[in-house]
C-alpha cells in the first residue's frame, strides 16, 4: 500500500505561479510511472504530466513550457511546477502513482488539492 498526500494548491491569479507536492508514504523506487492528473467541475479527469522512474516526462499539450514534473526519489515526493496559470488551469489536482504487479498495473491516488486561478 501506498498513501499519497497532495499540498500545495490555493488561489492565485492569472499569470502566477504555485509548486504542488505529492508525498508518498514509502520508496516511490518502484512507482512508475508517477504523474499529475485535475478534474474540473464538469469534466473528466484529465492527464497533466507523468515522469518515469528514469525521469523521462510527458506533458498535456495544454501545459507545456507552463509547467515542469519532478521527482525527488530521496525524499518519495514528485512536484509539480507551475507557472504562467490561466484561468482554465482551476481544477482538483490529483497525484498517482502505478507499481506493476504480477497481476498487472495498479494505480494510486492521493486525495486531491485545489487549484483556483482567477482571472
């Protein structure tokens, strides 16, 4: 079992800047991919931003050069920087983590911190 706990959402207005932080309860060695995902009222949950175990990441279209996924193994926490917030990017954002299983992927979820960017 893995908990993960999201912080470092809040308000901020348009052109801003905010650093969430996703800290696992244990070794995230052996998670990977780890990401970002947000859901805002109304829509589906939607992907952000992944990194590998090796640190390769991926970016939705609509954040790229805005923001930047990190990951810091020593201290089990993967970031999210971001910078250049619009209005659009208000959402419930949401870390996760896959650890492969004999029996297949698994995911993890944290709980969930608020973003709000106002306009």
């Amino acid at each position: 079992q893995v908990q993960l706990v999201e912080s470092g959402g809040g308000l901020v207005q348009a052109g801003g800047s905010l650093k969430l932080s996703c800290a696992a309860s244990r070794s995230i060695l052996r998670l990977n991919p780890m990401g970002w995902y947000r859901q805002a009222p109304g829509h589906e949950r939607e992907l952000v931003a992944t990194i590998s175990s090796g640190g390769s990441t991926n970016y939705a279209d609509s954040v790229k050069g805005r923001f930047t996924i990190s990951r810091d193994n020593d201290k089990n926490t993967v970031y999210l920087q971001m910078r250049s917030l619009k209005p659009e990017d208000t959402a419930v954002y949401y870390c996760n983590a896959v650890i492969a299983l004999k029996t297949g992927p698994y995911d993890y979820w944290g709980q969930g911190t608020q973003v709000t960017v106002s306009s």
